[in-house]
C-alpha cells in the first residue's frame, strides 16, 4: 500500500483543467504535469471566448502546442465542429485522446508532432477559422510558427489567430495580421489577430 506522501506525489504528477462553458461546462479533466504546463486560466479563457462567440460555431479549430487542451476542449464545448491538436509530448497526446473519448466528443482529432515540423506539411487540407497557439515561453518560437502558420494553406479567409506570449514582448506577425484584441494578465500577454 502506497504510503500518503507517495499517494500525494502521484497525486502531483497529475494536472486538471475545468471546462468552463459549453457542453461540457464544469466537466474537469485530467492530464500529466508534464515540463511545467499549465492550462489557460479561466478568466483568460473566459475572456477570449466572448471574443470569439460571433465566429465559434461551426469553425474548423487548430490548437497548437495543445498542451492540457484547454482551450481546444473549450472550442469543442462551445459548438467548434472540429479540433485538431497539435502537441509533441506522448504523454499530453495520450492524455487528450482519453478525454475526448471521455467526453465522447466527436470532432477532436490529435497528432502528436512538433508544430513547426506539422506546419511544413500539415496532415489536413480543411482551413482553419480560428488557431490557438500557447508556444513554451522563451523559447522564440511566437514567429517562425505564425511565419509557418501563414504560408501553411491553413488559415481560412478572415481567421482569427490567438496567440500567448510574454506580457514583455511584442511578437513580430505577418504584415496581413492585424492585432484586434489584446489583454495581460501578470507576465503573460494575449493577444487575437485577424488575418485579411
């Protein structure tokens, strides 16, 4: 029998993430706290799906560097008719085909790859309307991946790309991105573009 601070350590190993509208609205979920990641906060989440209810519903999501799948989760709870997540841990992609299945939720689909690499050469041809991207911070990642994301074919006409990064930097994005929305919460800034 396990001992209580070796219960309490796996407990530790594990992460949660609380859906918070939609469907599946206070449904919480599991997934390893793995190199640190943390889901986007409910105010954050909450903030970033008022603004964009007016083009949720029947979009065609990408999450990159999906991490504990928050915010793709979410845009499945609120009525996005597809999700693919891109995550390049086995442990996070084991985690997100468990809760999908959890959730039965259909139109999740998850690949387990590093963005960049996808991004050259991208398993579906469907465009996207909405791309959520939380990169690892300082890691320079913000623009090669919205520089990638751009000449991918993706991105739908009028997309909105949502994008996380250090409340002390401002991200370089392609000149026909245009910043429409932007909050800080601490050291962490958020920021949705429109792209013509």
């Amino acid at each position: 029998m396990a001992s209580r601070n070796q219960r309490r350590g796996r407990r530790n190993d594990q992460g949660q993430v609380r859906l918070i509208g939609g469907e599946w609205r206070r449904r919480t979920l599991t997934f390893p706290a793995v190199d640190g990641v943390r889901p986007t906060p409910d105010r954050v989440r909450e903030t970033l799906f008022n603004w964009l209810m007016p083009v949720l519903p029947g979009s065609h999501c990408l999450d990159l560097f999906a991490g504990s799948g928050a915010l793709g989760l979410e845009a499945l709870s609120r009525g996005a008719e597809s999700v693919t997540f891109v995550e390049q841990s086995a442990d996070l992609s084991r985690a997100l085909h468990q809760n999908l299945a959890t959730l039965e939720a259909r139109g999740g689909s998850v690949t387990r790859q590093d963005v960049l690499n996808w991004l050259r050469t991208p398993e579906q041809t469907r465009p996207c309307r909405i791309v959520f991207m939380d990169p690892p911070f300082r890691a320079g990642l913000v623009e090669p991946v919205c520089q990638a994301l751009a000449a991918s074919g993706l991105l739908a006409d009028n997309a909105r790309v949502y994008v996380e990064h250090e409340s002390d930097h401002e991200p370089s994005v392609p000149p026909d991105w245009t910043l429409a929305r932007r909050k800080q919460a601490g050291q962490v800034a958020y920021s949705l573009f429109e792209v013509a």
